[in-house]
C-alpha cells in the first residue's frame, strides 16, 4: 500500500529498512549523570520493535559540565558512558533499526542550576529571550574546546556499535546560535559572514569525518527558518530557507551524509514544537527548499500523523524520510500498523503538548499514550481476565480506555453510557477552533471498543441496579450569586454542545481558563462581540505556557481578558463585577453571559457503586483534568485490577 514509506535506503554505509524516522525528543529517562540506563533501553527498544526504521536520540549532551539540557539528559562525554550505548543497540538492533546519536550542546538555551551554577555559554553572550539565563560569550579556546568535545562523542557513540550521529544545529541550541546573526554578532572567524557563522558547525563536520572515518554516518539537523517574525522580531535577522539551503551545502561538502529539515528556536517555540493548531504539512516546503541544492538524503517533519500524507511527501520526491517524535510517542507501533494496513487502529498525536509540559518537571508523560516513557513499569500486561465481566461506566477517554486496557487482559468487558455517543467531554473539546485533532483521539478509542468486541450500551441512564451510565461530573454554577439562573446565562457546556446557538450577541464569558478562552473563541467564530473576566490573576492558570501563547496569538486582539475580576451579579443587560485590584465595581453590558467556571465530579453518584466488587472510581470522575489525567488514571486502574 505505501512502497516508498516500507522502501530501504541508503545513508552512507548504513541501509535504513523503510523512510520512518522517529526524530529526537527530550524523555527525561537519562540516569542523574547522563548515563543510558533501562528506560532508556526499553523507551527505544518499545519504537524499534513497533517497526520504526531510523531512531533518533533526544539530545545527548558532549559536555556534562557546561552543556547540560536539562538533569536527565543523555550525556556522552565520558568512556564509562560507552557500555549503557552498547546496550541500547543491541536492543534496537534486534529489531532490525538503526540509531543514530543526537549529540549537542545547548549553548544560551540551557539552565545554569543544571549546569554547576555557571553562566551558559554562546557566541556573543546574548541572553535567550525565552530562558533569560545568564549567559557568556565564548572565547576561541572554548570553541576549539567545544568542538573537539562534539568529535569525541562521536567518536565513543561509534565505539558503542551506533550507526551514526545527528549534529544538532536546530532550535536555537549552540550550533544554530552562531548560524543565526540574531545570535551571532562576533567579528572574528567565527562571526560576521554566512562562511563564518557557519564555520563552527563546518569544523566539527570535519573533525568527526577525520575521527570515525568515510563510511560512518553524519547527519545534520537545522532550522531551516527560525521564524523570528513569530514572536516579532525581523524574519531576516534570522536564518531563513535561502540561507538554509546555503549552510546546507556547506555542510554536504563538508562531510554530512544527511540533512535532517525542522524548524523554530526556542523564542519561537511554537514553530518547533507545535500546538494542535498547526495543520499536517505545514513546514513541508522548507524540505522542498532543501531538495533542490543538496543530493544526500533529506528527513523533514511537519506534524506528520498519516501514513499517506508520508507516502505522498516520499512520491513527490519531496523528502526521503517522513519523521516525527511526538507521533511516535503517542503510538511506538505506528509503523506496523501502517504497513499492516491498520490505518483506524493507529493512536495518533493530537499535538495537546502535555509532554513538552511534563517534560519540564521532568517527569514526561503523553497524554494518550499511559505506557509512554513507562515502558519498565508498564512492561507486561497481563492476560488473566479469563472471560470474568467486566462494567465501565462512562464512555469518556478514561472509561474507553480502561475498557480498552480490560479487554486486552481478557476480561468481557460491558462499557455503559448514558448519552448517545461515545467520547464524553471531548466531544466538547473537540467543538473550539483549532481542536478537530481531539477527535482523532475519540475515533480511535472507538474503534478499539469494536475491535476488541467491548459490549457497548448508550442511551443507558444510571442506576446502581441497571449499573448503567453516568456523566462524570457537573459544570460549576454557583448558585449563591444574583441572576444566576436568568434565562440569558448559559453554560459553555450548553454552548459547545450545540443545546444553545449564539450569533451577533454581545456576550460575556466567566471564567479565563483554557475552556472559557476556547469558547470565547469559538463564540467570536459565531460572529459574536466577546469579552471575559475571571477572578485569577491570570489566564489559563495551570495550563502549558505554549498553548496558552497559540489561542491568544489568535484570541488576544479580539476578546479582552479581564483577569482579578471576581463576579458579583448577574442583572438584566449586565454583569457587575468587583475588580480585586482597586476593590471598584465594574459593569460590563452584554445580551448573554456563558458561564465556564470549571467543573466538578459527580461523587455522590460514583459513590453508590462503592458496594459493588472491584470498584474503580477513575480519571476526571476523581478529579476534573485533562486528558492525560483520564488516561493514564484509566490505564493504571485497569493495569492493577
């Protein structure tokens, strides 16, 4: 079905079994001093074993003392870290994959606590917007330093039996600081001229091509455009695709093998790593830019999630590896699945960004995808339902997945929902601008209940007698406050459900959280003048900073956000309001008010099955969440019974 994506290549002396590549991620799975240990092993042996061709490492940093991402990161600047490598490729080797070694150093995007308490280094000594760490420029004896010390990862990751490298010049690291002038401003050899600026990157080509020789593989990935213009810088002061295709060629003649085509720093991160807004193919152009000046083989991602969007980048000649990280992540056996031709049983990534979120703790987890980055805990699901019955209650997130979990064990499992379709509060989710990619999710846990012959009863009301379905929780309406209940307040339930239709109305929304500024959204959508107020003292508390920058990118001109405004009353034509600030009453006018002031679980329902055998209250039934709260609470529930 797909022959260009399950067709072998080439890379130097290494041949790739298909065009799959999972691209470099951060897992924060590193042993504390950078060593590969077992979740390591068991992350990438979990995607070798799912049928991914190329394995790319998540940044391993050359230099532990000054060069660390982060306090799990893989370094490999010591000999004793060789054996832990050895390990890891045998076990993807067993498999039939290759793994190339993302080596780096993250320059002025790194963290000084991570780093010995000192100042990061870079080529000027400008501090990143985003990190705001304080920060060095480099003198030539650190460059010459740093460069040898990119060479001698190389080199141990060759004597670890690896099948090549991955040169991480991309999203603003230290190698993309001296390609970019906006970070580049020196004036010696390595500052000034695209040559120059390139140079540092050129030498350690060079000296890993001296080191391990003509047949060992050298990759290298760039931004091929920072998108400076993003977060309101000029686009040129960056690197953009004409200059990309310029470096590109320098670093061919230098001795890379491949170009591996990304995009985005960390000040425009959203480019990089991308919310759900950003659509399949978006960047595929950057590759084709590429393509048309450099002859060794080319790895582009692009928020790649279809096998046959992948196939058609690959027909087109556009790229000749299709790569991915958090689709991978999300589903290791997306590979299999394709070439199987089990399209509708791959999970695919809805971009929801909790693992960029949980990264940062660093205790990373995928929000739909329980057994992500758990693969030595979650290692063996055991097959001892004998055929016992088994009743879900609930047909959300968390109630297909431990319907999924259950019936994989053996257990007859019976999934009872009172509404008329499956997929609970997505459903709803899934109704803002932008957010179509949550139901995939949905589509997906639906297909599983068929697949794995779960009996599925909707339209079922609840009762302990008929253990029957139930909604798992209830939007918060504070029913202390005046005007509450007139007929023109509605609920962003009600509204994203479609129960009440709002167009050309002036309306305020209650409550700045991610689902009051989605439906705000999606009421401006509707052709409504919007504005919305919360008592917080700031928007989307809780919610990952990168999601909150995409709908206020979108959001922000157009509906003002009126935060530490505690609401009062409700009165015919008007909302009042006390500013918590100055303590003065505000009057906002409108002709509907859409409350969005949270949720809250149904205990006292989920309260009368506690008598029953087995019981299993889960996910946002517990507490209101997201979806990596419903599905990693519903896997675990299952896993254990």
């Amino acid at each position: 079905m797909y022959e260009k994506l399950f067709s072998p290549m080439k890379i130097n002396s290494v041949t790739v079994k298909n065009r799959i590549v999972f691209e470099p991620m951060g897992n924060s799975l590193a042993e504390l001093d950078g060593a590969c240990g077992d979740k390591q092993i068991a992350f990438y042996g979990a995607r070798a074993r799912g049928g991914v061709g190329l394995i790319m490492s998540e940044a391993c940093s050359v230099d532990s003392k000054r060069g660390r991402g982060n306090i799990k990161n893989l370094c490999i600047d010591r000999d004793e870290l060789i054996p832990g490598y050895e390990k890891l490729a045998e076990e993807v080797h067993k498999y039939g994959s290759i793994f190339f070694l993302e080596i780096y150093h993250p320059g002025a995007e790194g963290h000084c606590d991570d780093n010995g308490g000192l100042p990061m280094m870079s080529p000027s000594g400008i501090e990143n917007g985003m990190t705001h760490e304080p920060v060095v420029k480099m003198t030539p004896e650190e460059i010459k330093m740093e460069i040898q010390y990119f060479i001698d990862g190389a080199v141990r990751a060759q004597k670890a039996g690896l099948d090549g490298v991955v040169i991480h010049a991309a999203h603003g690291y230290l190698i993309n600081q001296f390609l970019s002038s906006h970070t580049n401003k020196r004036t010696d050899e390595y500052g000034g001229s695209e040559e120059n600026r390139a140079r540092f990157c050129v030498e350690i080509i060079e000296g890993i091509r001296k080191a391990c020789g003509p047949d060992y593989p050298i990759a290298v990935r760039i931004s091929a455009d920072e998108y400076l213009d993003y977060c309101g810088f000029p686009k040129e002061e960056g690197i953009t695709i004409d200059l990309a295709k310029n470096f590109s060629k320098m670093f061919v003649e230098a001795g890379a093998d491949m170009i591996d085509v990304s995009s985005g720093n960390y000040e425009s991160m959203n480019t990089a790593w991308e919310p759900t807004s950003f659509d399949q193919g978006w960047k595929s152009h950057l590759v084709r830019e590429i393509r048309k000046v450099v002859n060794v083989p080319l790895s582009c991602v692009s928020v790649i999630r279809d096998p046959a969007y992948a196939e058609e980048l690959l027909q087109e000649g556009a790229t000749d590896f299709v790569g991915s990280a958090r689709q991978h992540l999300a589903d290791p056996d997306w590979s299999a699945k394709a070439e199987q031709g089990r399209e509708k049983e791959i999970r695919k990534c809805v971009s929801c960004l909790n693992c960029m979120k949980t990264l940062i703790i660093p205790d990373m987890r995928c929000a739909i995808n329980a057994e992500a980055c758990m693969e030595t805990e979650y290692c063996e699901l055991r097959k001892d339902g004998d055929g016992k019955t088994v009743v879900v209650i609930g047909g959300g997130p968390a109630g297909m997945e431990a319907a999924r979990v259950l019936s994989l064990r053996g257990f007859k499992v019976v999934l009872i929902e009172k509404d008329s379709k499956l997929g609970g509060q997505l459903n709803l989710a899934s109704v803002p601008p932008m957010k179509e990619k949550l139901k995939t999710f949905i589509s997906y846990l639906s297909e599983q209940m068929e697949l794995l012959g779960v009996e599925v009863l909707l339209d079922t009301e609840a009762s302990v007698e008929l253990v029957s379905g139930y909604d798992p929780y209830d939007p918060v309406v504070p029913k202390s406050i005046s005007g509450i209940d007139k007929d023109f307040v509605y609920t962003s339930t009600q509204v994203l459900n479609g129960s009440v239709s709002l167009k050309d109305k002036k309306v305020v929304v209650v409550g700045c959280g991610m689902n009051g500024l989605e439906t705000a959204e999606y009421l401006v959508a509707e052709g409504n003048t919007v504005s919305s107020y919360d008592m917080l003292p700031q928007v989307a508390t809780g919610e990952h900073f990168q999601n909150i920058i995409d709908i206020e990118m979108r959001i922000g001109p157009v509906v003002p956000q009126n935060t530490n405004h505690k609401l009062l009353s409700i009165e015919d034509g008007k909302v009042i309001f006390e500013n918590l600030e100055n303590n003065e009453t505000v009057e906002a006018e409108c002709d509907n008010v859409v409350l969005s002031m949270g949720m809250r679980p149904k205990v006292e329902f989920a309260e009368q099955f506690s008598e029953m055998p087995n019981y299993r209250v889960i996910g946002t039934n517990v507490k209101y969440g997201s979806i990596a709260l419903a599905v990693s609470d519903a896997y675990k529930a299952a896993y254990e019974l």
